[in-house]
C-alpha cells in the first residue's frame, strides 16, 4: 500500500474553480480566518475570522469586506476578487486588517474561486503578518477540507487524494491506492484526457477540460479537472490535480439543449412568420416560414434590421409600429401591408408586435407574428360582394319604381315631340307650296292663319321646350340613380382607399330611397368641409344602409298606430382626429335588456323574413376591425334611437393606398 504523500514540502495554493456547494462547517471548523465573498459583500465567516476582527457574526454578514480590510498594494482588492471570479485560480494580496476597536495590522489574503449555491463566489483566507499560511498544520487543513476534489499522482498512482475527492469517486484511500489512475477515466475518453493533461502541463492548455468518470459502482459522472507539474522526485514526477463533478452542470446543459431543440421544432412548425427583435429592432431569431417568405438564411439573420425586409411605405409602418411597441410596451397590430414574395407574387401581409422585457435594458425586444392574409382578403371581399348584391337585390324592386317613374314622362314627352315634328314638318311643306301661290292669289294669306290655327303651332311653340326640359331632368335623374347605384354596389377592394364620406351617405340614400320615402323624410346635415378618411368605401356604405334600413322598420312600427311619416335625419362632422356620423330615427327605441346584444351574430327581434339578425355585426365588423373606429348608439324607448360612427382621419398615403 502507497502511504500519502505529506505536503510538508507543497506550499502552492490549489488551482480548482470550487464546488457545487460549500460545507459550512467544515469551513467554520478551519482554524484559519475564512470569508465567503461576492462583490465585495461578505456571505459568511466562520469563528476564527470573528476572532481575528472582533466582530460577532451577524454584524459582519451582509457588510462590504472593504469594512475590515484596507489595500496596502497597488492593486485594490475589489479588483483582485473581479479577476479571481473571472479566471479562476489562487490569489494573494497584501492587505491591512482593520478591527472593530479601529487597531490595524499589517497581514496578507489569499482568494480562490469557488461555488456556493449555484453562484460563483470568492473563498477569502486571512493572516496575519508573520503567521505562515504554508505550515503543515494549516495547509493540510485547507487541503483536506477543500470542498471540491484535489489529488496528487506520483507516477502513475495516487499519493494523495483529499476527503473531497473519495466522496466524488466512492473509494477508499487504501481501494485508490492500488488503482490505476486511468481506471476513473471512462475508456472512451481516456486518449483525450491523456492528450490534454500533457497539453496543460506543457503549458499549451489553460483552460480546464471536462470528461466522464467512472465511480466505484459504476455511476458515470462528469467532471471538469486541471492539473499542474509540482516537481520531480528522482526520476518521477509529482502532479496534482483538481476535480469537480459538474454532473448536475452537464445534465443542465444537456436539458437546456434539449428545451433549444423543442423550442426551435417549435417555431419551425408554425405556419404563421416569427421574428424575434431585440430592442433595436436587429433580427435575432426568425422561423423557417419567415426564412422563406424574406429568403433569410437562419445564420445570417443577425446581420439584418427589422426594417430591411420592407420598401417604400410599409417600411415606414413597421419601423413606425416596432417602435410604437417598444415605447408603449403594449401589442400593435398592422394589417394591409403589400408585400412581394421572392417568386414575382404579390400578397397581403397582418403583423402583430408584441413587446418582451429583457433583463438588463430600459426598452424591451419585440416577437413579430405574422400572417398572409391575401386569401382571406380575397375570402372576405368575396362575402362582402355577396352581401352587397343580397342588398341590391332586396333594393331592386323600389329602384326599377324610381327609374320607372321618370322614364313614363321622358316617354310621354317625346311621343309629344314626335307628334309635333310630324305637325311642323307638315306646316314647313305648306309654307313651302304657299310661297309658290302667294304670286298668284292674295288671299294666301288669310289661309295660312287658318293652318296655323289647324294644327296649333302656338301650343307646341310654348310646349316644347317644357317637354325638353322635363327630358332633361329625368335623364338627370336616372344618371344620378344609376351612379349611385354604381357607388353602392362596386366591387370591394383589397386596398384601403381615400373616400368622401357625405358622397357615399348620399348615394345611399338615394338607391335606398323606395325603403324609407313611404314611411319617413330623411334630412342630410352633412359637413361640407369634411375631410376624406381612409377605408372601404363599398363596407362603409353597407353600414349606412343597414342603420337606414332598421330605421325605417323601428318607424313603420309606430307609423302603424300613429298614421305620421317619421324623420331619419343623416349628419357628418368633424371630432378631433375622426370624422363622426350619426343616424338618428324617430322609432320605437330599443329596449335597455337587449342593447347590449343587438352587435352578436344573429341577434334579432324582427318578425320573419324582415332580418337574419347579421346587419349590426356585419356594420361593427366592418367600422371597429376594418376601418379601426367606433360604432356605438343612444336609445329611449317611445323616442327613437341614435347610432353613432366614428371613423379615423388619415392623410397618410403610402404604399397599398389610393385615392377612390
């Protein structure tokens, strides 16, 4: 059996990183001054550092270390505990030891990294001048009491493990002792360990190496280890080693890899962009469906800004909305945004910015999801067509009454003009034979008053141009009927547009004119100095429709005990940055039990086949999601009801907007 090397001779310190976590009462069993310090707080001390400043325990837990010890070198000792965190290794300082009663002495420190409770901190041993920390009695205290493994090979056995160390492995002193070295070495690592222990005791290797050890039951554990050359005894070599299990570490490591993994499976099978931006709007991480919508490779996403995946004016929106975000920590949505694919298409693009706190900056990054809404544009536009025509179909019998009105007179008139034309060109040919007569017989002229009496050319002299103008003014009417029908029925577009608001309520009204001319007057209060605003004209005139059209219906119910026309009266103005309309009637009112329902899908109170309950949800869809406003009303019972439109004012136009 080897007998364990002394260290009576070894006065270096140990070069380990420190242990998972610390044993306290080893520590305070030293008879060595000992501190736990990070930063420059003091953790713990044991008694003899109590001792030594005369401070109780409690006083100096929680103090600034720089409270009982003054620098003496050039170096402060904040800096030396910085450096020793970093690096690692062992560190001896010149200090002076201040005590509680205000005496100093002259003494010296020595710092080495360790761990306790998962934080890294610095295991701080004091002495005073003329004490030796290199003594036999002390340095194998601290050796043997180390809390993470040391050991010394002479050749190729064990001469020295610490306590430390048998805990780790599962050995005994006298098991290790006739045990090869490599035999802790797991046989599939043992060629690496080999060649980086020669690489760092060569001085070409700094930094620690990790490796699987094998322990005496077979457990397999990780460690991180660094070794050193002490020195030669004849012709062997003494080397000692330090020895962490980072097993718990490796498990983290290999969990943390674990949850990238799913994390970037996850990202990846979702159909919808994701991009994550820090908090200056740089790509730091984007899924495959927004690699192939921008042809951004993943690895080089990090070279690319926010704003580089756009042009023109939707650049502006999204750097405009990364940045609203950011401010106001609160989710922005964009919708609208034209966008062309790498292939030529183009296509619509729905943005949502939504911030995430990041630990150490005053403004928080931003997770970008994004989706092409091209096809349920295209979906949406299509329903709304459809509900426009169900609207002009349900319209159509009144508009043929009101085109059908002026046609009878324009059709009356000019049978009348064509009657008059036979009757002048009659008049025109007798003049014409007359003029040929009038050389032979004077009495020509008494029998021209005598035709035109006959066939009363006065009566279409002052008719004609009567019969004319109503011609005219019919026309006019028709034109206006058919170019408001044109208004209220053209196709939806994909685009926001610019649009006048009093020209869509108008040509509503006037295609809706046979609903509501029978049972009430409609008034027009419209701003002529009203701005445009930005939206869907087509959607907007559905909505106009659909208030008259419940009007009309809340009216007829009391025009039926009353017998009185009622008023809808239809006015626009403008309230700080919204254009507001409102649509007031003289009906029943709605009753206060249901208004807070009449906007749900399908709610109605209408008797059969007058509503299916869709036209108030269809309007606070098309105002509050489409054209981001308001839609809102006021009710009395037995006095009619107010309904309200608020829609926002923009002046922008960039990219993807037009002027109707």
């Amino acid at each position: 059996m080897v007998e364990k090397l002394s260290l009576q001779d070894h006065e270096e310190w140990p070069q380990g990183n420190g242990p998972e976590a610390l044993d306290l009462l080893d520590i305070d069993s030293m008879d060595l001054p000992a501190f736990f310090v990070q930063g420059l707080q003091i953790l713990f001390c044991n008694k003899h550092a109590c001792q030594l400043i005369g401070y109780e325990k409690n006083e100096l837990i929680g103090s600034s270390i720089d409270l009982i010890f003054e620098d003496t070198s050039e170096v402060h000792l904040a800096q030396v505990l910085t450096k020793c965190l970093k690096e690692g290794g062992a560190i001896t300082t010149q200090i002076k030891i201040i005590t509680k009663s205000g005496d100093t002495a002259p003494g010296e420190a020595h710092i080495v990294r360790c761990m306790w409770h998962n934080q890294p901190v610095c295991l701080v041993f004091v002495k005073e001048a003329g004490q030796s920390l290199g003594d036999n009695q002390n340095l194998n205290l601290i050796i043997e009491n180390a809390p993470f493994g040391i050991y010394m090979l002479k050749g190729n056995q064990f001469a020295y493990v610490n306590r430390a160390f048998l805990k780790m492995v599962g050995y005994t002193w006298e098991e290790l002792s006739n045990l090869q070295p490599q035999r802790l070495i797991h046989p599939d690592d043992r060629e690496r360990v080999r060649d980086k222990a020669i690489k760092m005791l060569k001085g070409e290797l700094q930094d620690p190496y990790r490796y699987r050890c094998v322990k005496k039951d077979g457990t397999v554990i990780w460690v991180i280890e660094k070794v050193i050359s002490i020195k030669d005894v004849g012709d062997e070599k003494i080397m000692a080693g330090f020895f962490l299990d980072i097993t718990h570490l490796k498990e983290a490591e290999e969990e943390l890899k674990r949850k990238n993994k799913e994390y970037e499976d996850t990202i990846n099978s979702i159909t919808s962009l994701f991009i994550l931006l820090d908090e200056n709007g740089n790509i730091k991480k984007l899924n495959r469906s927004a690699q192939n919508a921008f042809d951004i490779r993943l690895e080089s996403s990090s070279s690319y800004h926010i704003g580089d995946l756009f042009e023109g004016g939707v650049r502006i929106k999204v750097l405009d909305a990364f940045n609203k975000c950011r401010k106001t920590r609160q989710k922005i949505s964009l919708d609208d945004l034209r966008f062309s694919y790498k292939d030529g298409k183009v296509g619509f693009l729905g943005f949502t910015f939504t911030p995430i706190e990041q630990n150490g900056s005053k403004l928080p990054g931003v997770i970008v999801l994004g989706d092409d809404i091209t096809e349920k544009k295209n979906l949406l536009n299509q329903v709304l067509q459809s509900q426009k025509l169900e609207a002009i179909g349900q319209l159509a019998a009144g508009i043929a009454h009101e085109i059908n009105t002026p046609v009878q007179y324009i059709g009356d008139n000019l049978r009348f003009i064509s009657n008059a034309i036979i009757n002048l060109g009659e008049m025109f040919t007798y003049y014409d034979d007359l003029l040929k007569r009038m050389v032979k017989d004077q009495n020509i002229i008494s029998e021209i008053s005598r035709k035109l009496t006959e066939l009363d050319i006065q009566f279409y002299m002052e008719e004609l141009p009567k019969a004319v103008q109503q011609s005219l003014e019919g026309v006019d009417r028709i034109t206006k009927i058919v170019i408001s029908m044109k208004n209220f029925a053209h196709a939806g577009i994909l685009e926001k547009v610019q649009f006048d608001v009093n020209s869509a309520i108008e040509s509503t009204v006037t295609v809706s004119k046979n609903v509501w001319k029978y049972v009430a007057d409609v008034e027009l209060r419209l701003d002529a100095n009203l701005p445009q605003v930005l939206g869907y004209p087509g959607e907007f005139n559905q909505v106009v429709l659909n208030l008259i059209v419940n009007a009309v219906h809340a009216i007829e119910d009391v025009k039926k005990n009353t017998g009185k026309k009622g008023k809808i009266v239809i006015s626009t103005q403008r309230e700080g940055d919204y254009v507001l309309v409102s649509i007031s009637d003289t009906g029943t009112g709605i009753p206060k039990e249901i208004q807070s329902r009449i906007f749900d899908p399908f709610f109605t109170t209408k008797e059969p086949g007058k509503g299916t309950g869709q036209g108030l949800s269809i309007s606070h869809r098309y105002i509050v999601e489409m054209h981001k406003g308001q839609i809102y009303f006021e009710s009395e019972m037995g006095k009619g009801t107010t309904f309200f439109i608020k829609l926002p004012i923009s002046l922008e136009e960039g990219e993807g907007v037009r002027k109707e």
